[in-house]
C-alpha cells in the first residue's frame, strides 16, 4: 500500500515490489487507498479495496508519477488500530509493505505488532529519520530547479526580484537543494532564524529567493494554525506583502517584488532515474524483509541499502544540521 501524500517513484517501488514477490512464489494484494483500504477491508468490502492485476501494464506503470492503487491520509489510532488489524486478517495477509512518509511509519510501526510489516520511505520533503534519502525527493528537486530556472529567465527580463515557496513544512532539504542547484540570492528555512530586515540586503535585480514553507518569523504575524493539519502555503505572498508595505525603519525596496509558489506541482512528474533505481532497491530489500519474516523495520540507505528498526522514525525528523546550514551560509539572510 501507498500512505500518505503522493510523489514520483511510488509506482516504481508498487512494480518492483510486485515483480520480486512474484519471483518468491508468493501473491501480491494490492491495497487501495492506503490504511483507508484495511479499515473498510474490516467492513468487508474487499473487492473495492483490492486492486486486480488483471489490466494493468507494469511496465508502462513503473514509469508514471503518482500512485496507481490510490493514497489517504488516514493515520491508525486507538480503535483505527485495531480495526486494520481485522482488515488486515479479512484479506488474509501474511504480511504488509507499507510505502509513506513519517506520520503513515508512524502508523506501520503501531501495526507491525500485530502483522509482519516492512515499510519504505518516501516523501520530497527527505525528512523521514534513519534514511538519508527518501523515494520522491531527487524528482521534486529537478522539479523545483526547472521552476526556479524558468522563474529566473523572467526576474532578469524585467528587473524582478522573486520570492519561490516550495514545500517543507519543517524540514528545509528540498529548498536547500533547489537554492542550491539555481545559485539563488537567498534561502529561507525553518531550521535558520531570519527576520524581513536580513532579507533586505539579498533583494537584488533579476534575482531570487528559494523559500521553504514552512520557513516563518514574527514580524508575519501569527503562525497559529500552521502546525499538523493547517494551511501551510502562502509564507512567500506574506514576506512580498511586508516588505513591500515597508515601515519607517525598514523602506520598501526599489527593486519589483513578486511571489510564486510551486505547491503541488512538486509532487507529481515522471520520477527520475535516481528515484527509479532508489525505489526498485528498496522494494526488493522490503520484499526480503517480509518473507524472512521480519517485522517493524524500514529500508533504509544509510551509505548502502540497509534496514532500520521502525520505532526509530519515532525519534522525530529529520532536519538540515548545523554543518549544513555552514555550507549553506551564503545563502542564509544574516549568516555573513
């Protein structure tokens, strides 16, 4: 099953998955919509929670983005729990690979007590904890980078100074990258505190800055309703809102300022040829996990394919470190 917010290299993971259980003389389940399809498993829908290989080309799937067997964001807690664990027995599984990012770990390391699960890690925001890359993130860095290029074409055109939000909601590696790979004026994101006045001095013609969106300080107001569950988008629409109202202390620059936010754009695309093999890697390690019977445990890379006991995706994110942030210094509004 696929959990969670979709990215590209989902299906790669799906169809490797399928093709090495096959190979192993075992049957793919294919469940739809995420934890959503074990909890009406247990209501005893089966046939509308099972995707049927019937008329699907794998082939032409593992290439596609998104997810071919559908997503949710339902999450297993308390009674939830316990109801995917009948769904689970309803479809007569003898074990479950779970694809998602760290709340839907989350929730496979809750069910892995009761099922043999595996779990593989994916999310563009590369923040799952115990992995140092997740399915989906390469993509979404080209993704950006393409934007940002194009972004940059019309900022020189006219003079424009550009603000470009990206997702992250607190973790600011796809920004980092994306600042990185266009040589942007400046970063802002969650892990480096700034202000409107360190971004001043980074406002130049034709230039841009790469925003995270999760990335926030005071003077934007309030930032009540941007935890789990909030709106997160529009943090660069609010930076170009207050810099350009200026205030005595702080005078509106000379320089245009405008404000895109890329959003979902990020998530979707073609996957790379780094996801490709990333996601077909960690299929097969999952596969193997599964049938030794080894439950609770996430693929990892950490230098090679390797694997990772899934109560440690409980310890928190992951986040850009200190020495990062060092290397990223010329970015960073104040760093210098």
């Amino acid at each position: 099953m696929t959990a969670g917010g979709d990215c590209p290299g989902l299906n790669s993971a799906i169809v490797e998955a399928i093709y090495e259980i096959k190979r192993r003389k075992m049957k793919p389940v294919l469940i739809r919509n995420g934890y959503k399809g074990l909890l009406d498993a247990a209501d005893g829908e089966h046939d509308k929670n099972v995707m049927s290989l019937d008329h699907v080309d794998l082939d032409t799937v593992h290439g596609s983005g998104g997810t071919f067997i559908g997503s949710s964001r339902t999450k297993l807690k308390d009674d939830a729990l316990n109801k995917a664990v009948k769904g689970a027995e309803n479809l007569k599984l003898s074990s479950l690979i779970v694809i998602g990012g760290d709340g839907s770990l989350l929730s496979a390391n809750r069910l892995s007590k009761h099922l043999t699960v595996a779990a593989i890690p994916k999310t563009i925001d590369n923040d799952v904890a115990a992995t140092d890359l997740s399915i989906g993130f390469s993509t979404a860095v080209e993704t950006a980078v393409t934007c940002v290029e194009n972004i940059k074409d019309t900022a020189r055109s006219h003079g424009t100074f550009f603000f470009v939000e990206v997702m992250g909601r607190r973790s600011g590696f796809l920004a980092a990258h994306t600042a990185t790979g266009t040589r942007a004026n400046c970063l802002l994101v969650p892990e480096s505190p700034w202000s409107l006045n360190s971004v001043l001095p980074r406002i130049v013609e034709g230039g841009v800055a790469v925003v995270s969106e999760g990335a926030w300080c005071p003077e934007l107001g309030s930032d009540a309703g941007r935890g789990p569950g909030g709106q997160l988008a529009g943090v660069a629409d609010k930076i170009v809102e207050k810099i350009s109202e200026g205030t005595p202390e702080r005078p509106q620059p000379k320089v245009k300022l405008r404000a895109v936010t890329l959003g979902h754009v990020l998530r979707g695309g073609r996957p790379s040829a780094t996801d490709r093999v990333l996601a077909t890697r960690l299929a097969r390690q999952a596969v193997e996990l599964t049938h030794q019977g080894r439950s609770g445990l996430c693929v990892a890379v950490n230098g090679k394919i390797t694997s990772v006991n899934l109560d440690q995706t409980e310890l928190g994110r992951k986040y850009l470190s200190a020495l990062d942030l060092y290397e990223l210094a010329s970015m960073l509004p104040g760093q210098n």
